[in-house]
C-alpha cells in the first residue's frame, strides 16, 4: 500500500520540533499528547450526543449499567484523568473544579507542568449540534520541582504560558495549539485516530471582516463598545463595506474561525456583569496566547490580556480578540470608556 508521506501526526510534529532542542525532556510534548489523547475520547462522546434520548439521560443508568455523565463533567474526567496518571503534568484547575488539584504522586510531583483548562466549552450548545470547543494552557510551576503544586502555580499571568491550545467539535475535529514558535492545527483523521498537521504555521490576518459579539447585550455595553460596533455597522464603500456579523456563541468555534479569516470576537462587560463571562485563566488567557503568537492582539479594554496578574481561580475578565489592525481601532473607541 502506498504511504502519504505528506501526513505529519502530532506525535511526529513535536517530535520534529524536539530536534531543535537537543536539551529538551519531552515532557511538554508528552502533556499535548495526553491533552490529544484525552480530546479523542470526548470527540467520541460528543459526536454521540444526538443519541442521548437512545443512550440514556446524564443522571441516567444507560443499557450497559453505566451512569451516564453531563458531557462537560465527563471531559473534565478524561482531561483531568490522562494528565493526573501521565507523568508529564504536576498538577492542574479547572473550569468545572472549585479549586485546583494538586497531583500527590512522586512522578506527578517532579513533573515542570501544570495545566489549566475548560474541558467543554459552549456546552449549552451540545444538544443543538452545534460546534464546542476544549480550551488549554500550560505553565511551568514555579514552586520547586518534588513538591506538591500550590495555588501560585496557577495564578501566573498570561505572559508565563509556555503553550496553550484549543480542540473544536466540529464539522471535523481539529487540535490547534501555539508555543512562543508558532502556531499549528491538526486535523484528526478518524480513519486512523490521529491528529494530523493540516494548518501548519497559522498567521491571523492582521485585518479581516467579521466582528462577533451578543448583539443581545447591546444597551448594556459602554459607549465606547456601543461606538464601535456602530462604527462596524457603518463601514462605508471606501473602507469595504459593513463588517459580517457572526457569532455562534461558542466561543472556540468564534476564535478560531477569526483566527483563520481574520476578524474580531469580543465578550465585553455589561451593566449588569461589569466583568463579562469569560474567565481569564481557562478561557481568555490561552485564547490571548494562541492569538498573539499568530500575529493578534487581545485585551480587556484597559489592558493586555496576558500582562493581567490573576488574583483568584475563577476571575472573569471583559475580553477582545483578535487581527491586530482591527483591535487597534477598537482600542480608540475603547480608550474613550476609561
Ligand atoms: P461556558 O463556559 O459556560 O460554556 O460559556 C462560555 C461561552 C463561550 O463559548 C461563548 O463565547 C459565550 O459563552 C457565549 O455567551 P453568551 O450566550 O452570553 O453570548
Ligand atoms: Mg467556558
């Protein structure tokens, strides 16, 4: 049988990458493996959610005697199960978790990572098929090496994050992930199981088209975000046109669509929830990460998203992102709100 020499998986990928770094351990690699690995499992879970009515309600017991799991508190299983057992991950928080989990085993311990993540982003969509999305990033600890993780670990800015990546459910399933060296998408191929390189080097256009934002939430923005997305609505011939509107309210579908076309997502504040939704360290931070080495920006309206230093777990965060010509005129509006 003839061999696509062409095919490049992600074990091959970070293995290539490794070559330029003859003092590197693999443990980073061995980490976005198991993030791979684990993300295998719920795409099989996802693309079966159509069949919940066949298969069992969460809270059920389905046909094999099995408890039927919530999708989002069932990847946050598989998340937090491969990388507690791997041996590349010393500890980890979660979107779905009170407080982080420390990993209280010798190899876990001397281990250089810990992971943070939203095992199941835009879960509300699940049952209306459509796209969502796992978002990570990873930081080296800053507690010694043997010990168990503290809560320092994961309250790192942005800037610290040594990699940060998002799967998306989708029309495929697609594993994109970004170093300080760029940023690659793969593909999994269901007929062999394997994430294979089909976007290498993602650039996001520094201008695009699409401005996505809850329209919903319009009279509750400031007047700067309210000016801009007039100003979006606006555009006349001589600049193009209007922008396209498109939001799908999952936030990796949004992102990564912008990421690839160029375009702008926001999730800003409101009257009622001055921070927005989105959390800074599961969501916004990787999202800022991933953006900025393509060539983006991301801010909160006052700052960059990755100079932020987190006080708590769970902080949300008011959140623009995307092609760096496009945020920087939205940072003129901005900068009248502050
Ligand atoms: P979740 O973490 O509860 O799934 O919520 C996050 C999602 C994002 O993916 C999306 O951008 C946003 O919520 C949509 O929120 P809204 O419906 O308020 O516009
Ligand atoms: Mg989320």
């Amino acid at each position: 049988m003839a061999i696509n020499r062409k095919i490049l998986t992600l074990d091959e990928f970070t293995i290539q990458q490794l070559r330029d770094f003859p003092h590197a351990t693999g443990e980073l690699s061995r980490l976005l493996r198991d993030m791979g690995l684990a993300a295998k499992r719920v795409n099989v879970e996802v693309n079966k959610a159509g069949l919940v009515d066949i298969l069992g309600d969460a809270g059920t017991v389905n046909v094999q005697g099995e408890e039927v799991k919530k999708l989002d508190v069932y990847a946050n299983d598989q998340f937090t199960g491969v990388l507690r057992h791997g041996i590349s991950c010393a500890g980890i928080a979660s979107e779905e978790l009170d407080d982080y989990v420390a990993f209280d085993d010798e190899i876990s311990k001397k281990s250089k990572y810990v992971c943070l993540y939203d095992p199941l982003d835009g879960s509300a969509n699940i049952d209306v098929n459509v796209s969502i999305g796992t978002i990570f990033g990873v930081y080296r600890r800053v507690t010694p090496v043997g010990s168990l993780v503290t809560k320092e670990d994961f309250l790192q800015p942005g800037n610290q994050q040594v990699a940060a990546g998002y799967m998306i459910y989708g029309s495929s399933t697609m594993l994109v992930y970004a170093t300080r060296r760029g940023v690659n998408g793969f593909t999994l191929d269901p007929s062999i199981g394997e994430w294979t390189l089909s976007h290498p080097d993602i650039k996001c256009p520094e201008i695009g088209r699409i401005y996505s934002v809850n329209h919903g939430n319009f009279f509750e923005y400031s007047e700067g975000v309210k000016k801009y997305i007039t100003a979006c609505q606006k555009k006349d011939k001589t600049n193009g046109g209007p922008y396209t509107q498109r939001y799908i309210g999952s936030m990796v579908a949004d992102v990564h669509r912008n990421l690839i076309k160029g375009g702008i997502f926001t999730y800003p504040g409101t009257t009622s929830k001055p921070k927005g939704k989105l959390r800074l360290l599961y969501e916004c931070n990787p999202f800022a990460f991933i953006v900025e080495v393509a060539g983006g920006k991301a801010t909160n309206g006052k700052e960059r998203i990755l100079d932020i230093q987190p006080t708590e777990l769970h902080q949300r965060v008011p959140f623009f992102v995307g092609s760096k010509l496009m945020m920087e005129e939205l940072e003129t509006y901005l900068k009248e709100d502050q």
